[in-house]
C-alpha cells in the first residue's frame, strides 16, 4: 500500500517505523525544513516504551533518558500528590523522561533506518479524495500522490482535522537547563509545587539532551493564558525572584538564565474527534485529541494511535481497517481525555474550591488503598488497556504476526 504521512513528530515517526515494517511504502512530508521537535521535557510511560521498542527506538531512549519512579507534589508544607510507579514495590516499573529532541533523533534515526524517504519544507493545504485514493496538495503549489491512505500526524496546528478544540485558561513556560550539582532534588522524580491552583512550577530530570554536556532538566511554570503573550516583555529577575519565592528549590535550576528566550510558552486546548478517520484518511496524535499535559500522556497517546493504525492495517483491508484503528483507541483515548478534564482544573485554573477539595480531600484519600495503585496505573496509562481487547503488557507482541 503506498501511504503519504504527514508530519514528522513523535506520531508520524513512529508510524512510519511501524508501517514500513509491514512492507508498506512511505512518504512522510514533513513541514519545516529539517524535521525537527516543538518543545522541551517530556514523559514516556511504559508502554508507550515498548511502542518505542517496536519502532527500534527504545535502547536509545533508555540510554539517553531519565527514569522516573515517582511524582511529588506539595503545596506549602502539604504533600498533595505522591504517586510511585510501583506502589507496592513488587512491579519493575518506571516511566522514562527525556527532552523532545533526543526522543525526535532516536524517532528520526530509526525512520531513516527502515527506508523512510522525508521530505522536508512541505507544509500540507489539503488532501482531496480521488475515486479510492487521496492527494497531497501543499502550499508550495506542488502536488503528491496517488495514496491508497494519508496519515495526518500533524498535531495541534493540522489543517486537515476538523476537531475543534477549546482552548484551556492556563498555558505554561518551559524551559531547558542543567542539572545543579547544588540540588537536593532526586533525579529520579518529577517535583512540583503549587499555590492552589493558580500557580505551579515543576522540575523534570531530562538525562541527557543533544550538543549539551550533563544531565539537564526541563523546568516549567503555569501561567494563565491572557498573560503568556507578554511574556518576552516580562523583566527575568523580577519573575525569578518570583520564582524562587513560591519554591525556594527552584533557585539553583534558574541560575542559567539570562533571557527570557530561554522559556518557550505554550498554550493548550482540549478535544475530541468523534470519528479519527475518513475514505483514506487517518487522524493519529493531537490532529485526533488534545489536552492538558497535566497527566503526562501527550507522546504516549500518539505512540498507541500508530501502533493501533499499524495493526488495524496489518489485520484488516482498508476499508475495515479505519474503523477498527477508531474501535482499538476509542476507550482508552475517552478516558484518557476525562481524566484530564477532570484532574487539569485542579491544578491549573483560578478556582479556590477545586484545589481545596483536592488537598483536604482527594489527597489524604489518595494515600489509602487502593489508590496508590490505582494512580499508579493512571499515570503509567494502563488504567484500561491503551489497545482495546489486548492486555497492556501484550500490546509490544506480534506486530508482524
């Protein structure tokens, strides 16, 4: 089957490995330039390793990543969040930090490895329906194709995905840096800390990130959307100062910074497609869902949605294997997506009542089983299986069988 994908993120990366290994042939059109990765630190759950493993990716990512074993959070002296991987010290799990660019080039070298032809500066317009098959049009005037199928892995900004999302009332600014030899923090832990709902700031271990000496760390602070824009304007020390008032730890981590081009911003938004599919099309990563990156699932999601469209396609004629890509993902990706919904507004938002249930409430409780297991298994994006109808161990199996 010949199948033009477009976008080079993590979503496309990884199904173009996996469909390439079917025997399919691949053009993957990628928007900028050099295919490159928008944004700073991000989590790999277990799973979503194991896709990464299908991709022939995984060592790489072990190699140049951070394990996680726990998330802390607190407010003041409060401990609000405490979630470990292994809550009863009995499963060898563990989720894998790493900058975007290092999880791109172990994504990019592994495309490159299975034949994949990118072609880069091709921004998509629209992809037209012919009979049974679809073409590229791009905004360069050139035209590609015929395809039997096109895979939008172009994120957030798609032009081709008629999800409308709504956009969320906090952004954050996000930041790469080096690990401080004068922190007490772990290295193994994602540490945040809040003021209700109104103010978060986070360090996550990174391992090691391209042309930089060290370990490094990504560091982020929630800001309402309204004032992300004036952020370049923003006087750097005045918001250190800030800064290291509401989390005192944070101080080595901002030694660094000079300017405040060193924090990206970035906005969120929240949605759904209710059909990821269409005659020869197929939605995968955020040009099929959106959300906050509260629960740390973003890179993992795209992950699940190719290896599901992989499968669907190896098991099914097209035609029926559309439907059954939706049907794998649908559960997992409705839960995933109320999950965030529902914990996001509790951490990130200007209520006063949400984070006071959340620390005199739902924390304490948290704490009693089964939670801790139960929080566990949310954050590892186990809670149901990310492949409906396989155990989430098994989903790394068989792909070629």
């Amino acid at each position: 089957m010949r199948i033009a994908i477009a976008g080079a993120g993590i979503g496309g990366l990884a199904a173009a490995c996996l469909l390439a290994t079917n025997g399919h042939q691949i053009d993957l059109f990628d928007q900028f330039a050099a295919p490159r990765p928008i944004g700073s630190g991000l989590m790999i759950q277990p799973m979503g390793l194991h896709v990464l493993d299908l991709c022939g990716a995984g060592d790489s990512v072990r190699a140049n990543g951070q394990t996680i074993a726990r998330m802390l959070g607190h407010d003041g002296a409060r401990r609000i969040l405490d979630v470990r991987y292994d809550p009863a010290g009995r499963i060898p799990r563990q989720g894998t930090a790493i900058h975007r660019a290092t999880l791109h080039a172990a994504l990019l070298n592994a495309t490159l490895a299975h034949g994949v032809t990118i072609t880069p500066a091709m921004s998509v317009q629209s992809a037209p329906l012919h009979g049974n098959q679809r073409h590229l049009h791009m905004t360069n005037g050139t035209t590609h194709g015929p395809y039997d199928l096109v895979i939008d892995a172009t994120g957030a900004g798609s032009t081709l995905s008629p999800l409308k999302a709504h956009a969320l009332p906090y952004g954050a600014i996000w930041g790469t840096v080096p690990w401080p030899e004068t922190t007490d923090l772990p290295q193994n832990q994602l540490t945040q800390a809040y003021h209700r709902a109104s103010r978060m700031a986070g360090v996550l271990p990174l391992g090691r990130v391209p042309n930089r000496h060290g370990p490094h760390a990504a560091i982020f602070w929630s800001m309402p959307r309204e004032t992300l824009a004036h952020w370049p304007q923003t006087a750097l020390e005045d918001w250190k100062a800030q800064a290291t008032t509401h989390w005192p730890a944070l101080t080595p981590f901002l030694e660094t910074l000079t300017h405040t081009d060193q924090m990206t911003t970035a906005t969120y938004t929240h949605g759904t497609l209710k059909r990821p599919y269409a005659p020869a099309l197929a939605f995968i990563g955020d040009a099929a869902h959106r959300a906050s990156p509260q629960l740390g699932q973003g890179a993992n999601m795209a992950l699940f949605d190719a290896l599901a469209l992989a499968r669907a396609l190896h098991q099914n004629p097209l035609d029926d294997a559309l439907p059954r890509y939706a049907q794998t993902r649908r559960w997992h990706v409705r839960l995933y997506q109320t999950l965030s919904a529902v914990f996001t507004p509790q951490y990130q938002s200007n209520s006063r009542i949400l984070p006071a249930l959340r620390d005199h409430i739902l924390a304490p409780a948290s704490l009693t089983w089964p939670m801790p297991r139960v929080l566990s298994r949310i954050v590892a994006g186990t809670l149901i299986p990310p492949l409906a109808g396989e155990p989430a161990p098994q989903i790394h199996l068989g792909l070629n069988t």
